[in-house]
C-alpha cells in the first residue's frame, strides 16, 4: 500500500516550534525590471548562488539582463562540474566583478561603462545628451535649464539662426537715450526666437529619426566608425553571456548561447516582453508545445536584425529557422512569406534576442520588430505584417507568477525594487532592504505616497501613479499575497538611483550593489543551510523560513480548492436535469463541437479485468465525478461537526486567492 501523505510526522510530537528548519539547496529567482536599477542584482545573485543551485530564473528588462547572466553564470557552474570546460569559467566571480566593470571609465574617458552602454544614433545624439542632462537633477526649473542648454549647445546653429532673426529689427531702430527699452525687448524676442528654433529643430529631428531607429534613441548596437564598439549594450551583453557560460570556450564564439544549452542542464530561463500589436505581454522563449502555440506565428527579416544583433546571432538563427509545416497556410489561407524568415524552435533561440526583447525601454532603446499575418484581413494572398515588441515592463514588470506550482518543491525568490522617500533616505530612518519580519508584518502594504503640493510636480506624479497602477497591479496585487509575501525582498530606491539615471556616478553603483549583496545574503539565511550563512548574526530572523513557506501554501491550496469545488457542486446541482446538464457532454447523442467532444461517448465503465476507464468520456465522466464526491463529504463533514473548525479555510492564510481559469503568460 502507498505511504500515506504525512502518516510519520507527528508520531510523539506535540510541538514542532523548537525543531530546526529545513532548508533547501536549489531555488528558483524573479528579478524586475528598472534600466539602471538592474545594479543592485550582481551582487544579490552572487550571495544567492554560494547557497543554493539556480534552477529557474526570471526576469523583465533589466531584471531579465540580470536573469540571463544568472543562468548563464549557472550552466557555466555544471559545466565544469560535468568536465565539459576544461577550465572553470568562473561566472559567479565574473558576476560580483561586474559592478566595478559599471562603475569603471569607458573608453570616451569621462563616462561611465553603465552610462556608455546606451549610444544614440548619430543623428539623434544631441538631442540625447539633452534629454540626458536632465536626469539626476531635482528641481522642475534646474531641468528645464538642463535641457534648454544641452540643447542649444548641440543645436547651437540654430539657436544663431533664431538670435540673428531676432536681432534684425535693432538695424532700423536710430539709437537713442530712450532706446534701450527696444534693445530689451529685441533681446528678449531673439531669445525666444533661438529657443524655439532649436525646440523646433529638435522636435522636427526626433519625429523624423525616432521611428527609423525602430522607436528608439539606441539600437543597442555600435554605429559604423565606433571608437569602442565593444562597450555597446547588445554586443557587449551577447559576449558577456557566452564568457559567463563557457559558450566562448566551447564555440569558439560561433554559436550564441541558446535556450536549448540551458535546458540540457536543467536551467528554465523565461522573461517577459510586450507586443504592442497584438496588445499583450509574452513569456520568452515563446511557448510551442501541446497547450500553446506561439513561436509558429512569428518571422523576422534579416535586415532588421542586422542592425539589432551581432553578425553571428543573426547568422545562427538564419541557419536555424524552423522548419515550415507544408500545411502552414491552410487553416486561412495562401500566403506569402518571401524575403520572412522562420523564428528558431524555442531550444534554438539565442539567449541575448530574448533578453533584447524584454529590455527595449520605450523611447530609450529600439523596438524589436517581428512579423505575422493578421488572417482577419480578406486580402489573399496575404503577407506577413509588423509586430512590434517593447519593454516586458509594460505589460508584466515584476512576473513573480513565474514557476509557481500548487506546492513548490523549492522556492521561487522575489527581488523586487520600491520607491524610498527622499527626506526619510537622508534622516536614516527608512530600511532600503525589507523583508517581512513575521507572517503579520508580511500582510501590511507597502504605501507610495503622492505630494499634495501645488506645482507641476504634484500633477506629474499623480499621472504617473495612475500609469504604474496600470502596468503594475498585477504582480503588486499578487505580490501581497500569502505565499508570496514571504518570499520576496524589496530594495528602496530613491528618484536618483538607478531608473533613467544613466550617468549615476561610480560611488552610486556601488552602494546599490550592496544593497543587492544584502538581499542575496537575506535570502539564505531564511531558506539556506545554516553552515552558508554570511549575513551579521542580528539578520538571522528564521522565522519566515522554507518550512513557513511550505506550511502556508498547503494550506492555500487546500483553501482555494475547496473554494472552487463548493462552486463546483453548486453549479452541476443547479443545472442537474436541466437542458444546461453538463453530464449530457458525457453521453449519446453527442452535444456540442464535434471539434471539442470527448472521444469514446457512452462508454463510461470501467474494464472488467483491470478496473481502469478505457475511454477518454469515462475517465472525464469519473474525475468530475470524483471531484464532486470530495465537495459532499466536506460538506457532510461540516455539518457533523456542528460548526467545528474543520472546513480546510478556517485558520488558513489571509486573504485566500481563488482558482481560476487564466492564460498561460
């Protein structure tokens, strides 16, 4: 007979709250999105990975950059330990000499490597530069001041163009004591005048680049004739990840690292993009398996790409494209796929494409453009049109629902990234590392305070707490949840770390790197072997542990569960007998789509010999059947009870999530 679940566990124990711990030696991780603000993970992965294998990782934007060199710095791991480097790749150094590598000068000698990574297209640069110069600066007036300037000074021929315009009439005027009031006012108008001729330059310049560069200020990539080419964001990313990983050493630089190198040693990498066109986020790589179809819908052109990713990515996803079905245009009809090639299967598809997909930061970084046929047009034959992708943060910034299972046989982490307030940063009286201290401080949200003042600010940040609301309630609402609360790190940040502040200085990287250090080492204290723990004694709160963790999300399953099979049984009782029956989909004659019947109708019993259903109708039949059955005895078992505490809710975390039918995202 099977062991019974648990039938060993409280066998001479009263009270568990004495015992140790388990811990766990493999764990999943879910970093958000933030540009800049992906310094703090380096550091938080290091301390994570000296406990724990990484097993799932994931991210959006920057928070996916920082999930691919995790994984990457992961397979380079087993690698070496499999024999298959001769030389151990190092990835976790590589990752905790990575902020240094930021905060270090780049190559134009004033920058910084963080800073240099984002090169605007020739054409667009000084209006880049100007937008840049009003990062980091506080007051609404100092940033108008900051833009005009860089503008004018990248645009100066225009501003001369506007003073000498604006000068002319002072040729006509006969000077006279009394004079100087026109000379003010001619001055004042030439001033003007200049501004507006470069805003009207700039403007004109932006509308016409911008959708050229695909949307973006940077592509990612070098410009033809870069000094340092090597320090662009997507050449630089694609060599980073293949060092970490061993790929370099393995390929010789000619195959990118792939998916399909992740999976052979059990790594599950996934990050999230948003496709404006169809006006949802997707999970990268896309799916393509008995569930979900996606990856088949996309194509590319191999132009687009050359001006997105390096010459041997491009190559090997040429020489990879996925094989086209023979029946690929007939569920709608022809089309014409000349001059498209295929997405790679999900295996295929290199590592740095998905996480490009993921970071494009609308405005700052290009769009990635795909392309599908949009089969609700009449036109025939048709062509594939574009699908333009932006920043996974748009529609899923922190994708903490990542890897989660009914019950986890490891936990998922959470490094998510908050909004410290300014005046509190500077008294010293605000964490910029929280964890949950218990169960009930978990429970308690965390605030963003709007300012009330009058000014433009205020307005400015009214809308822009009702466009995170909009992006974010999501995983903010899921976030909150028990099960999750327990499990995730939040790091403060203030308006001048990290975000869009790309010229943060080499004192600033720093410290926000060690704030990741010390969510890393948060994290193992709470679900690590004790022997791994490197955090001050005064951290070892283990209250919050694994065996927390588990206890918690038994207890909502069971919760949610029961929730939905009461509904259950109340909606076949209800309809029992009724033309709605739903065991009429069960029987002869057959109801419904022919498409969507279960197959064997009618034959619903068992094998006489083996006592097993031998149609897909009679093993359906059966599981509701099952499933009912459970909700009856609950029920009766209640009511014996006379209101005892034993329904499954009582004294389970609150508030309980529901079960419900949602997309595979």
């Amino acid at each position: 007979m099977d062991k019974e679940i648990g039938a060993d566990a409280s066998i001479r124990i009263e009270d568990e709250s004495d015992m140790p711990s388990p811990f766990v030696a493999e764990c999943d991780l879910v970093m958000k999105g933030g540009i800049t603000s992906g310094v703090v993970y380096p550091l938080a992965i290091v301390e994570i990975a000296k406990a724990f294998r990484l097993r799932s990782i994931g991210g959006t934007s920057a928070g996916a950059i920082a999930a691919a060199a995790a994984a990457a710095a992961e397979l380079g791991r087993q690698r070496y330990v499999a024999k298959m480097l001769k030389d151990d790749p190092d990835g976790f150094d590589e990752l905790a000499r990575l902020p240094a590598l930021l905060g270090a000068t780049a190559a134009d000698g004033h920058s910084t490597r963080l800073s240099a990574f984002f090169r605007p297209k020739k054409s667009l640069r000084g209006v880049f530069h100007a937008l840049l110069a009003v990062t980091g600066t506080k007051s609404p007036t100092a940033r108008v001041l900051s833009l005009l300037g860089a503008l004018i000074c990248s645009h100066w021929l225009a501003a001369t163009v506007g003073l000498v315009i604006g000068l002319m009439p002072l040729f006509f005027v006969q000077w006279t004591p009394a004079s100087w009031v026109v000379f003010l006012l001619c001055g004042l108008f030439a001033v003007v005048l200049a501004i507006g001729v470069v805003a009207m330059k700039a403007t004109a310049l932006v509308l016409r680049e911008l959708p050229k560069n695909c949307f973006g200020f940077c592509s990612g990539m070098p410009s033809d004739g870069d000094a340092a080419p090597g320090e662009a964001l997507t050449l630089w990313l694609a060599g980073y990840i293949d060092k970490l990983s061993g790929q370099q050493a393995l390929h010789g630089g000619k195959k990118p690292l792939t998916f399909g190198d992740l999976k052979a040693y059990g790594i599950d990498l996934q990050m999230m993009t948003t496709c404006l066109t169809l006006g949802r986020p997707f999970r990268l790589p896309f799916r393509d398996d008995e569930q979900v179809r996606e990856n088949n819908q996309f194509f590319y052109k191999e132009s687009d790409f050359a001006e997105l990713f390096p010459p041997h990515v491009v190559a090997w996803m040429k020489e990879h494209e996925r094989p086209r079905a023979k029946a690929q245009n007939s569920p709608f009809g022809e089309v014409d796929y000349a001059g498209y090639l295929a997405m790679p299967a999900p295996d295929d598809l290199p590592v740095v494409v998905a996480v490009r997909m993921s970071l494009s930061f609308p405005i700052l970084l290009s769009a990635i453009p795909l392309y599908s046929v949009d089969f609700r047009q009449k036109s025939r034959p048709q062509t594939p049109q574009c699908c333009w992708f932006t920043d996974g943060g748009v529609g899923s910034n922190f994708p903490i629902h990542f890897f989660d299972a009914p019950l986890p046989t490891r936990p998922t982490f959470g490094l998510d990234l908050g909004q410290a307030e300014e005046g509190s940063v500077e008294g010293g009286s605000v964490k910029r590392v929280v964890f949950p201290a218990d169960n009930g401080d978990a429970r308690l949200p965390y605030w963003r305070h709007l300012e009330t003042k009058e000014g433009f600010g205020s307005i400015a940040g009214f809308l822009g707490a009702i466009v995170n609301v909009a992006k974010d309630w999501n995983h903010e609402a899921l976030s909150h949840l028990p099960g999750f609360r327990d499990r995730i790190g939040l790091v403060k940040l203030t308006d001048k770390e990290g975000g869009l502040n790309l010229t943060m200085p080499k004192e600033l990287i720093t410290q926000l790197t060690d704030y990741g250090r010390e969510a890393g080492q948060k994290f193992v204290v709470r679900f690590g072997d004790p022997a791994k723990w490197t955090a001050e004694p005064d951290q070892w709160d283990t209250a919050m542990n694994w065996q927390n963790h588990q206890l918690i999300r038994l207890r909502l399953l069971q919760a949610s569960l029961q929730e939905m099979l009461g509904n259950l049984g109340k909606t076949i009782e209800a309809t029992a007998g009724t033309q709605h029956d739903y065991g009429r989909f069960y029987k002869l004659p057959p109801c419904g789509p022919r498409s969507y019947r279960f197959v064997g109708l009618g034959k619903l019993s068992t094998d006489s010999i083996s006592g097993l259903h031998v149609t897909q109708a009679g093993l359906a039949h059966w599981t509701l059947e099952q499933l009912l059955a459970i909700d009856a005895h609950v029920a009766k078992t209640v009511a014996a009870n006379s209101g005892a505490t034993v329904h499954p809710s009582v004294n389970a975390p609150k508030p309980t999530p529901e079960l419900k039918l949602r997309p595979r995202v």
